[in-house]
C-alpha cells in the first residue's frame, strides 16, 4: 500500500500542505491545521526521497549536485533550509506528552495566552511562535509557509 486515503504522491502531499496552510491563515489559533500543516511539511522530505531521488543517480545530482543516501538528503534539506530542524522539532514534539529539551527549541507559545515579554513586539499577534536557544522567536505560520515554498520551488525546478 502506498500513501493513505488517496495521498499517495509527494505532489498529492504537496497539495494537502496547502489546504492545511489555508487553514492556519484563516484560524492563526487551529493549533490542529498548524500541527497537521507541520507533519505534511515535515514528511515531504521522505516521500520526496523514497518518489524521485533513492535508487536515481540523475535526479539526486540535479537536485543535491551529487549522489547520495538519505542522510545525504536530509543534510542538503538542512543547508538550503536552514530552518528545517525547527520544524523537525516540532513534529518531534507531537509524538511526546512533554516537550523535552531540543536542539533549538526552548519553549513554545500561543500569542495572547504566554508571552507577556514580548506583548509589546511587532509581531505579537495570533498564532503560535517557537522560542529558539538563542532567544529568537520564530512565527510557526510563517515558517510553514516558507517551507511551502521551498517545497514548491524544489517541485518547479526539479519537474518533481
């Protein structure tokens, strides 16, 4: 079997990322399109993987510039989006009870409810914000959107 309930192509994954990220536009609170909108962004580097590069010489030289495993994959995901391992960390956290120490991320937040430091900032507004090691905080809509257009780009350039 392969893919679920008709998701069953990178593309098809591709598109229900965008119907999720449509979601969170319209409701900055549905922590559950943030989350399913973070599992798809997430899981588009596996099936990317296993679709079009394992096993194909050509298309992992056109897309990485050289041939590799899927750890070679993942690195080159890392080094073009070096904002991936966020998001892998979110995902992470979906699994657990308890969000445990990361390698980036400190604490999460929703605007309005926990973050009374930083109420006077530009961008405290609705939604969910990440709180990275080094005292960053990272909008998690805005980060969802910009692996959707890395996603998109990669798509584009690669004919994936």
């Amino acid at each position: 079997m392969t893919g679920a309930l008709n998701i069953d192509t990178p593309r098809a994954l591709l598109d229900k990322l965008s119907v999720e990220l449509k979601a969170v536009d319209a409701d900055q609170k549905d922590a559950y399109a943030a989350l399913n909108a973070a599992r798809d962004a997430y899981h588009l580097r596996e099936w990317i993987w296993h679709a079009h590069l394992d096993g194909n010489s050509a298309m992992q030289i056109s897309v990485m510039g050289n041939n590799g495993a899927e750890s070679d994959w993942n690195s080159w995901i890392n080094s073009q989006f070096q904002r991936f391992p966020i998001l892998r960390e979110i995902c992470n956290g979906s699994k657990h009870l308890k969000l445990h120490a990361s390698e980036s991320i400190a604490q999460t937040h929703e605007a309005g409810w926990d973050m009374q430091p930083w109420d006077t900032l530009p961008w405290d507004a609705e939604g969910f914000y990440v709180e990275l090691t080094d005292g960053s905080i990272v909008s998690v809509s805005e980060l969802l959107k910009d692996i959707r257009n890395f996603w998109v780009n990669l798509f584009t350039i690669h004919s994936l």
